[in-house]
C-alpha cells in the first residue's frame, strides 16, 4: 500500500497525466487554479506542455489548437470561465476535437462565492453550446473518483472526439483524502482512431466517417496530409455546406455517436436496502451525506437505497428506469435549486417524486436528507 493525501484538484492533474494528457491552458480562478499549480509541475518533466492564457478564452483556444495537432488536452475552470468557454465548446462540437474541460462548480450566480461550493452549472454544462448537441459530464464523488473518472474523460474525449466535462465542486476539488492510486480500478488509456490509406489509396476527407463507425479517423494539422479545420457547417471534405441532406445528416451523427453509446459510460455506485420502498438519487459530494443518512437508516423500519450518478449527461436513461423500477418514491438530492430532477421527472413520471435542493453554499446534510426522506 502506497498512500497519498492528495486534494481532489491534484487527484485531476495526476489522473491527467497518467491519461495521457500532455498540454494544459488556464487562466487562475478559485477553486480550479490548483489544478493549474499541479499541472506546471507534472507536464514538463512529462514532455508536456502548461501555458495561461491570457483570459478564459484564450486558455482554450491554446487547448483546441494543441489538440488539432494531436495532443490530448486539458483546461480548467469554474462558473465564469464556462460562460466564457461556451463558443469554443460549441466549436469543439462542431468539428469534432477531443478535449477535458475540468469545471471546480462554486457558489453562483455570475462572479458569486468563489470559496463556497455548489452543483449550479448542471444544465449549463449540457446545454452552454449553439447547437443544443450533446456532450459528456463525468461527476465524481470524492478523490479517487477525481483521479479514475479524469481518465475515463480522456478515454471518452479521444473515442468519440468530442468534449468531455468533469463537474467537480469546491468540497471535493478542496478537500485533502489519502488515497491509494496503486490499488484503484485504473481504465487503460484509449487514443483517436488516427486515419490510414486503404490498398486502394483512399484519399484524407477529414470529416468522412466509414460504413459502421461513428467517428471520423484522425490526422494532426500540421503533418504531410492537409487538414481543413472549420468552424462553419461542413461536409467530409471540411469544406462550407448548405447542402440541407449533408447537414442533417452530419448534425444527426453529431448526436448519435454520443447518446446511443451511453451504456457504455454510465459510472454509477448504488446502496440498495431490503424492504425499501424510497430511492434517493444523487451525485457529486452530496452523495457522501446521502451514503451516511442511508447508513443510519438501515436498521429503520423503512430503510432506503441510494443510487449515485457519476455520468450526468448523456442522461442515463435506461440505468435510471432500472435501478428505480422497484421503488414506490424517489428522492433527488442536488446542490442547486432543482436541475438534474428534470431529467428523474421526465424518464420516471409514474413514480412519486420528492426534492431536497440546498444553494446557499453550505453542504448538505445528513439529517436534512433523512428528514427529506420522512417529511418530503
């Protein structure tokens, strides 16, 4: 046993690392500036690379080009840096370049309380693009979540060639935990599908997709090969179309190749109880008051279970109607004022719904949650 006590900031640089991740971009705000003090002292014993910008768009802007050139890349921030990073995710979207946006959720709105926690930026993170499409938010529960599910950001940013979220908060990226990274359940790293000629000679159209794939196969700008890059709506050649088919059915693949995959990412962790008949729902740190309310309920005369979601969106839809299908009520517990409880309503209408959401930056309880349970 190797233990460390590693904050969750430096769970997420160190997890970076191990993925692969070989250039970083930042601009310093509270709580996400640690991740850029640990990425400047692991890239460049590592070969890598760790710049600031200067302001939030600029950081990744560096990212996006970094990883157009082949690079796996990271950036980090909180709430009004993703505001300001929305335009290059939705570019990010658009033309399909891998990165790991790293989001230490505080206190909002706008500049709010940057030493106060919250999970304000749920429906933000999925929806803060120009086009509505999809991408994946990863929410860990505590330090070696923080380390694992950053690896399994890359992993899924590089498969799929799309961004990729960590919706971390304050309390967990802040707090110190040791944790044993040798013995953790550690994916092995996955690159982008780079492109190669077939016997015939197949000539490079950056954005040409193969009969039974999802994702186009990849080449750095930069190399032999010319690479056409865009922003505006493209066909496989990375030319502008207003071609209304080639459109559709681009936007459509867009959409797919993230939503009918998420099976394969749904992360979760569940406590069920014998003769339970309540589920509470949850994520990120309030999982661990929700962990230790269920704990001490567990000798009640109506236990509880606990289903906590560490991928948030694509939503996991049928993980949910599974794992809810034998309880009578269901209890979503968030951080914000109801965001993710949409999402419950919508997949499990037929059950009884109740909701505790606390945004005044204190952390939930335990005993909030168990009397939520009983008086919701």
């Amino acid at each position: 046993m190797s233990l460390s006590f590693l904050e969750g900031n430096e769970a997420i640089a160190r997890g970076a690392v191990a993925a692969g991740c070989r250039f970083f971009a930042g601009y310093p705000i509270t709580p996400a500036t640690t991740i850029f003090n640990n990425m400047l002292n692991l890239l460049p014993p590592s070969g890598g690379i760790c710049l600031q910008g200067e302001d939030e768009i600029a950081s990744i802007g560096f990212c996006l080009g970094a990883s157009m050139a082949g690079l796996k890349v990271m950036t980090a921030t909180s709430g009004p840096g993703i505001s300001l990073y929305s335009e290059q995710i939705s570019f990010a979207i658009g033309s399909e370049i891998p990165i790991v946006i790293i989001n230490v959720q505080r206190l909002g709105p706008s500049t709010g309380s940057a030493t106060k926690g919250a999970d304000g930026d749920i429906q933000f993170m999925r929806w803060g693009n120009s086009s509505g499409l999809p991408v994946i938010v990863l929410s860990p529960v505590d330090v070696r979540d923080c380390f694992t599910l950053t690896m399994h950001a890359f992993n899924l940013a590089e498969k799929f060639r799309c961004p990729v979220f960590i919706a971390a908060n304050k309390e967990i990226s802040m707090t110190r935990e040791s944790v044993d990274i040798s013995a953790l359940e550690i994916p092995e790293t996955e690159n982008r599908v780079l492109f190669s000629p077939d016997s015939g000679g197949k000539s490079f159209l950056p954005f040409d997709v193969e009969n039974g794939k999802d994702v186009p196969d990849f080449l750095p700008i930069g190399g032999e090969t010319l690479v056409r890059q865009t922003s505006s709506t493209h066909g496989k050649n990375g030319y502008i179309t207003i071609d209304s088919h080639e459109i559709e059915k681009s936007q459509e693949r867009l959409k797919q190749k993230i939503e009918s995959n998420v099976g394969d990412f749904s992360f979760f962790d569940e406590i069920i109880k014998e003769n339970s008949d309540t589920l509470i729902i949850t994520y990120g740190v309030t999982a661990r008051a929700a962990e230790e309310a269920v704990e001490s309920l567990s000798h009640a005369a109506k236990p509880v279970s606990l289903l906590v979601l560490k991928t948030l969106w694509p939503v996991p839809e049928e993980l949910i109607r599974q794992k809810a299908a034998k309880f009578k009520k269901i209890l979503v517990v968030e951080m914000n004022l109801g965001q993710y409880v949409r999402e419950i309503k919508r997949i499990v209408s037929d059950k009884k719904i109740d909701f505790l959401g606390i945004m005044n930056g204190t952390l939930i309880t335990p005993d909030q949650i168990k009397e939520a349970v009983y008086h919701g």
